[in-house]
C-alpha cells in the first residue's frame, strides 16, 4: 500500500490529482519555472490545499518522482511472477523500456533530463541516490539468482554483465528522442526499436548456449521480484516522510 492509499478515500484521491498535475507541468514547463500556485490551479484546488498534503515546492515534486519509481518496480515485481520472464535482463529492459517512452517524468529522472529537473535534480539527488544504492544491491542479487539457476551467460563476470546490460539499455533510451541526423541508423518505429533492445541484450548476456532460450521457473521469477518488493517498501517510507 502506497504512502498516499494511507490517507482517507477523498484526500488520496485529491493527493493523485496534485500529484498527477504537478507531474503534468514538470514535463511541459520544467521545474524552474512551475509553482505550486500552477499546480493548485491545474488539480483544480486552492494552493492552501497543497500544502495540507506537502510543505514545500520540493517535497512536492520529489513526490511526484518517488511515486514514477515506485509504479515501476511494483509494476516488474507484479509482472515477473505473473510472466517469469520478465526477470530476465533483456525482457526486463524491454519492458522497462516501454513503460519510459510512455512515462515522461520516468524518461526525464532515467536520463537526468536538466530541461525538466533543473535544481529539483540537486535537491532529490540525497534521496534518490540512496535508492539507486539500494537498487544496485537488488541488482547484483538478481543477477546472482540468474546465474545460479543457468539463465545467463557465466563466462562473464557478474559486474562485467551488469555493466553491458546497463551501458547498452541506457544507449537505447538515450538516443529514442533523437532525431535522424544523430540517431541515423536505428529504426524510427519504437516498437521494432523495443526488439532491437531486446535482442541485443539477449545476445550479450544470453551466450552462446540453450540459456538465452530458457524461461525462468515461477520459483526463481518469484525470488528475483521479492528483492525489487522492499524498493517499494523504501519509497513509501520516504514518501510518508514527505506528506502529511
């Protein structure tokens, strides 16, 4: 249950308005330029009314960018044990990478967009830092998990596998708003641009055996989701810090 499904029915619902408005104006106008006075009259409440929920412009949007995190990894550790493949690498980027092109606040914080974050990049970076130091922990586990069982290529060291994997994902998000002249040689459409992901992945951690063919047993799916569970767990716990 998120930090914001702990508060009575009609304010939760008032908090994803805000939420949903300041996320909204984040990604038009950047953070600089948004108040919380254009957020209130976007939610369609009085700007008194943001900070019964939030007590700064900060905590506000920081929020905004917990709550993209925390849709993502609720949302894998919920696919993996209804789809084990997602647990592995290149499946798992595929997906993510879908969610991101869909997902502008996501996209903006993956990339560390300066357009949309500006000084809200600065102030979150404690926080968020800490997140990304706990996601690499869950990193390094599920990818232990998937060399125990087979599921990846061991001829490899794990780091060397979690570097290509990251390296060539963040390649593939990096350049998916780019234009022709700099981005000439991969296909425009996103979704052959998805397979490409995928398949490159597959090839670089899969090796050369039967191991990029097999599909994770619901046993292992299930472990590797239960180490993305308590990323979620992290994020309402610093959102509840953040929220009245």
């Amino acid at each position: 249950m998120s930090a914001a499904e702990q508060v009575p029915a009609g304010e939760a619902e008032r908090m994803e308005r805000v939420l949903d408005a300041a996320a909204e104006l984040l990604v038009r106008w950047g953070y600089r330029r948004v108040t919380v006075e254009d957020v209130a009259r976007q939610a369609g409440v009085g700007k008194g009314t943001v900070y019964l929920h939030v007590r700064t412009k900060d905590a506000l949007f920081l929020t905004v960018l917990l709550r993209a995190q925390r849709r993502l990894f609720a949302d894998l550790a919920d696919r993996m044990v209804v789809d084990p493949g997602i647990a592995l690498p290149w499946r798992m980027s595929r997906l993510v990478y879908e969610r991101l092109r869909v997902d502008d606040v996501s996209r903006a914080l993956y990339l560390g967009d300066a357009e949309v974050l500006g000084r809200l990049a600065h102030e979150a970076a404690g926080t968020l830092r800490d997140l990304a130091g706990r996601r690499t922990v869950v990193v390094r586990e599920h990818f232990r998990l998937l060399r125990g069982a087979g599921l990846v290529d061991t001829a490899t060291s794990a780091d060397e596998q979690i570097h290509t994997w990251g390296a060539v994902t963040y390649g593939f998000f990096a350049t998916a708003g780019a234009g022709p002249e700099q981005d000439p040689f991969t296909p425009r459409d996103p979704q052959r641009r998805a397979e490409l992901l995928e398949r490159a992945l597959r090839a670089a951690l899969g090796g050369d055996g039967p191991a990029g063919d097999e599909i994770p047993a619901a046993e292992v799916a299930e472990q590797v989701a239960g180490l993305y569970r308590p990323l979620v767990e992290h994020i309402d716990t610093e959102w509840r810090r953040r929220i009245r």
